[in-house]
C-alpha cells in the first residue's frame, strides 16, 4: 500500500497497470480492496490505476469530525495531484459519485472524463432505497455479523450472488471503523447537486445496474437527464456492486469512453 499526503493528511492508495491514468473512488464503507482482483486485472492493461481509501478507511488518516462530499472532493483533487498527474479520467461508485459530482463542479480541470455508477444528485426528486437504511441501523448495532449480511443483502442482486464467506473476507480486510461510515452517511443524506449538475460541460457517463436494490435505477436516470450530453449505461439485472457482476462490460465502458474522449 502506497501513500500521499497533503494538507495534514494521509492518504493510502494502490496503484497498478499502464496507460491513462484513471482514479478509482469507492462508495460508504468501502475500502480499494472492494474493487476485487477480477476488475482491476481488466483495467492493468489500459490504464495506470490508483485506488485510494477515503479518510478514515483502511490506513488513511483518521476522519477526525464531520465532512461533507465538497471535502472529500477536495481530497480526491489532492489525491490526483498527489500521485503526480495533471488529470485523470475518473470513475466513482455510490459515495463514490456523489464525490465525484463535486469533484467536477470544483475541480474540473482535473478530471478528463468522469464515469458515475450507482450513485444519486439528491435533491426532491429521487431517494435512497429502504435497505439502504436497514443496513446503516444495522451497522449501528455495533453487531458485525448482523451489519455484514445485511450490507450483503443489499449490494447483490438474486442473478449474481457473490458467496457470503467471499463478501465477508473482502469487507473486513481492512479497517472500516464504524463512526466513520456513520459520518459518510451523514454528508451522503445532505448531498445535493441536482441545482448544479446541468451547469457542467464535461464527458460525462452514468453506469447503473436495474437489480440495485440500495440505490434505485432511477437514480441514475435523473443524473444522466441532468448533465449535458451525460452517457447513461444500464446494466440489466446489475446490483449495486455491478462491477463484480459484469467486470468485463463495466472494464470495456470505462476504456471505450476514455477512447472516445480522447477523439
């Protein structure tokens, strides 16, 4: 595991692979290891990847009071910079896409293309998924096995079932303090950019599986109908971890989009 540091923090990050740079953003309570191994030997041959942890997660440093997305957009600019690049194309997933929602709208220079996966805008119009609360009270409890099979409930679809001994081995390999993903639920509940998204002019696409149960499809609709010009991908049948369900689709979006930006 690597490290960057700027602005009194540190940050760890994999890094792996050859080619455009492409920063990898992962969602609430998800570490660079929820990427899986499958995925990420996709990307190796096309992109130089970094995947970072968020504050608090795994070794980065530790979240030390409330932050908001506008903060962790800030931390993944440093991250880019950090690791020497000008720009990257980036792909951010659930928290992952609010991040990177304000990472354009903050920091657009940085960001070549940006690919947004079961994520949301927020705003009146749509809203989280009932599991999405049950596996936050869940994880309240303090009870890991009681949090881990609900997590497990609502991030896979009945089509592509992850064995539950897999699922768990990847969650607890590194450290996922529970304050911490409380406070990532917090700023996630009072994101809102649906007033500021049709402003972009970026390369913009919006991949979301219609199996997840966390994050509705509609969603992702409305961020697509937002952005200008956004590409919306359905993955049908997909869940919320729609990257472990369709590596290879989802690896040959973010190489055909990077492609086409480039053009």
């Amino acid at each position: 595991m690597q490290k960057v540091e700027f602005d009194g923090r540190r940050f760890s990050y994999i890094r792996r692979g050859q080619g455009e740079p492409l920063l990898l953003i992962q969602g609430m309570s998800g570490h660079n290891g929820m990427w899986g191994e499958e995925f990420l030997s996709l990307l190796e041959p096309h992109f130089d990847v970094v995947a970072y942890n968020h504050r608090g997660i795994g070794e980065s440093s530790w979240a030390d009071g409330q932050f908001t997305m506008s903060d962790l957009a800030d931390d993944a600019a440093g991250v880019i910079r950090g690791v020497g690049w000008s720009s990257a194309h980036v792909f951010g997933i659930s928290m992952g896409g609010m991040v990177t929602q304000e990472l354009l709208l903050r920091h657009g220079a940085l960001v070549r293309t940006a690919t947004i996966g079961c994520s949301w805008a927020g705003g009146p119009d749509v809203s989280l998924g009932e599991t999405v609360r049950r596996a936050i009270a869940a994880m309240s409890t303090r009870d890991a096995d009681h949090a881990l099979k609900t997590a497990y409930e609502m991030n896979l679809s009945p089509r592509f079932v992850m064995p539950y001994e897999d699922y768990v081995s990847i969650s607890l390999s590194q450290r996922v303090p529970v304050p911490v993903v409380l406070m990532q639920w917090e700023a996630a509940q009072r994101h809102d950019t649906s007033a500021r998204l049709p402003s972009l002019n970026a390369k913009v696409q919006v991949i979301h599986g219609t199996g997840d149960a966390g994050m509705p499809v509609r969603n992702g609709e409305h961020i697509a109908s937002l952005i200008p010009g956004a590409r919306l991908e359905l993955l049908q049948d997909a869940s919320h971890l729609f990257w472990f369900d369709e590596p290879f689709r989802t690896a040959d979006l973010l190489k055909q989009f990077a492609a086409l930006a480039d053009k």
